[in-house]
C-alpha cells in the first residue's frame, strides 16, 4: 500500500527552477516572481484522490485530481493555460 501523503509541507529549497520555468515558456516576468515566491503544500490524500493546495504571498493555487486518471489543469490564473496532466501510477 503506498503512503498516505496527507499533511503540510514547508518549502526549503529550489534549484535549476528558472531553466524549468524557461523551459515551459513562462514569461520573464513571472519567472521572476516565482523565484522569489517559497509556496508551501498543504495535502490531503484519501486512497487515489488527492487536494493539493499550493499556498504563496502572491496566489493560492488548488488541485484536485484522481492517481491514474487524466484530467484538464486549468493554469489560466497561473499563466494563462489549460493542460491535460496524467498522474501516473501508484505513489510510492
């Protein structure tokens, strides 16, 4: 059985973030802004469904999604896009 996920996560560190970002063609702009952003999770894992809440200074940010299932992700208020995103598999 895969670990439960549930709890709170406190941002430590990032690197190689902003060739990332550059890389998903992310505006400079808020490239930058992300940069200095340290958002923490909050996570709430119940079998395969999972929330996760992205928390920031500058925008709070939920997902919701089934393991395995493929789902639109709706970035519009993040950078202005729609994707559709697979989470794959077991968490293990």
């Amino acid at each position: 059985m895969p670990p439960n996920l549930t709890g709170y996560y406190r941002f430590v560190s990032q690197k190689n973030l902003e060739d990332y970002l550059q890389a998903l063609n992310i505006n400079v702009a808020l490239r930058k802004i992300v940069l200095l952003l340290k958002p923490d999770k909050e996570i709430d894992h119940q079998g395969d469904r999972l929330i996760v809440k992205t928390l920031s200074t500058f925008r709070n940010y939920v997902m919701e999604f089934e393991v395995g299932v493929e789902f639109e992700e709706d970035l519009r208020m993040v950078d202005g896009r729609k994707c559709q995103v697979l989470s794959l598999g077991a968490i293990s």
